[in-house]
C-alpha cells in the first residue's frame, strides 16, 4: 500500500485556513476522543466548528465541558438531520477547504495535511477524499481499505456508480461548495449527496491511497439505516433523472438497500426487486434473489 504523503508545498507559501465542520447528534460516548483528534493534527491553520442537531442525551453539556479544553464554536440547533446542520455550521466557516467528519471517528493526525496540500496543488479538484481503517466500538481495527494509485472520479461515473466520497476523509474546497449551493436539508444523508453537486458543477473528485480516518462500526451507524439510506440516496438523484446514467444509479442504490432487506423484510425485498427495469438486472441483481430465495425464516420460539 502507497502510504507516500503528496509532495509538501512552497514552505513561503502560508497554509490555507481549514474549517473542520462537525455535526453532532447524540454522540456522547465518543465525542472526547474526536475531539481530541481534531487538535491532534499537525497542520497549524484550522478552525473547528460542531453543530448540535438537538441532541437527547448529554452531548451537549459534554461539548460545553470540552470548550474549556479544546478552542471550538460551539452551535445548535433542533434537530434537522445531518445537511441542515452542516449548512448550520458553514455559514460560521471562513476556511478555504472544509472537513466534515463525523463525531464518532477519529482523524489522524496528518488527515488535513494531506489533504489541504493536495487540494492546493491541484485547483481544479473540488473535493478529495481518501482511505479509512474500520474500527470497532472500542477501538479496535477490524479492516483496512488498501489501494495504490489516486482514483479520479467524474459526474458520469459517479451517478452511474452511486459513488460516494465519504464525509470521514472528504475534504471540500469551499469555492466547490458554494457553487454547489451547499447541501440540500431535504436530503437528511450529506456525502452522497455532495458527491453529486460537486461533481455536477464540473469539478473533478480524486480519492488519495493513503488512510487519513478511523472509522468506528457501531450499531448506531446510519449506514446500517437501510430504509433511510435508500430513501435519502434517491431523493439525491432525482435532480437527475433525465441523465442517461440515472438508472443504472438508481440499480445500485436498490441493490445496496436489498443486502440489508433480503435479511430483515423480505416483503420489503421483493418490492425493491421488482422497483427494477428488467434490462437494469444483472449479477448483483440475481445474487439477491438467490439470497431472498433460499433465506429460511427465522425460527419462532416454541409456547
């Protein structure tokens, strides 16, 4: 694996400011450790700045607490889900790159280093991402993502993909952002989203082969939201609709969402199975229906 960081910039040249825009709901139990990572980074010039999605539990007193640790702005909100409060914190945000990691991860410390470089030697990218190591609930690494050369994405091929830039190592260029007209709150997941009206601006999104993000695997994860996903991610792809790739984005987006209901709601399964054009269907198609098909029901237990 190609770990090489990009070539460091002109050393007279001062390092752009980075805004690290974090939202936050009910996330309690892994905000200090974060946090921490945030101040953690050994690139100078970055502000922080965590919104609160009207969270029910004790972040809020917590994120308090920590301001008379960590130097951060401090907002909330009721809650809006996860694109309101991103918008939330970008209208307080003055860098000219944004990071928008989640607040149950953590950045290492040369995440925005690597990135805001890249981004500064490259000014027709608008976004970059990167790799990340999966850990558990408590830390623990449990997979890593390995690559060895940069992927250039484009818009085509991300609608046709569903490709999506992940919010735990994308980092924005503002001016990309803007253009993008932000995030659209209706849209309650941000990075697929993003990923496409970056993309659909005209700028390139390029992935590095280097881990700048722990990503925790907890039962919380909205990943694991199947319904929710599916609905978000089609609400994000009917700006374009009339696009010769939409339909094959589309058939991703409903096969990522049958991994998950061919398991838990069968009924719901073949709803989804069926939601498919017929000249969509392909291997990923099939492979779900086999699974829906031979998946016994679970066993009800005996009075």
């Amino acid at each position: 694996m190609n770990t090489e960081s990009p070539p460091q910039p002109d050393a007279q040249r001062p390092q752009p400011l980075v805004s690290i825009v974090a939202p936050c709901y009910n996330g309690g139990k892994y905000l200090e450790e974060a946090i921490r990572s945030f101040f953690s980074q050994d690139y100078p010039n970055f502000e922080v700045i965590v919104v609160d999605d009207g969270s029910t539990d004790n972040s809020p007193s917590l994120l308090r607490e920590l301001q008379q640790t960590y130097d951060f702005q401090l907002y909330t909100q009721a809650n809006q889900g996860v694109s309101a409060a991103l918008n939330h914190g970008l209208a307080h945000a003055k860098g000219v790159y944004v990071s928008t990691p989640d607040l149950d991860d953590v950045m290492l410390p040369h995440s925005v280093r690597v990135r805001a470089e890249y981004l500064e030697q490259h000014p027709e990218i608008g976004c970059v991402g990167a790799l990340i190591t999966y850990i558990d609930e408590e830390g623990k690494v449990v997979k890593e993502q390995q690559r060895s050369q940069i992927k250039v994405h484009r818009f085509d091929g991300i609608l046709r993909k569903a490709t999506v830039i992940g919010a735990p190592t994308a980092l924005y260029r503002m001016s990309a952002l803007r253009r993008a007209d932000f995030y659209d709150p209706r849209v309650r997941v941000q990075d697929f989203q993003i990923t496409l009206r970056i993309a659909y601006q005209g700028f390139e999104l390029h992935e590095l082969p280097v881990c700048v993000t722990l990503y925790r695997r907890h039962s919380n994860n909205l990943s694991r939201k199947y319904r929710l996903m599916l609905e978000a991610d089609l609400l994000a792809i009917e700006p374009y609709r009339d696009h010769p790739a939409y339909e094959c984005g589309r058939t991703v987006l409903i096969h990522k969402a049958l991994k998950y209901a061919v398991v838990q709601d069968k009924k719901e399964a073949w709803r989804l199975l069926r939601s498919i054009p017929w000249r969509h269907l392909n291997k990923t198609s099939f492979k779900r229906l086999k699974r829906l098909v031979l998946r016994r029901p679970f066993a009800r237990p005996r009075p």
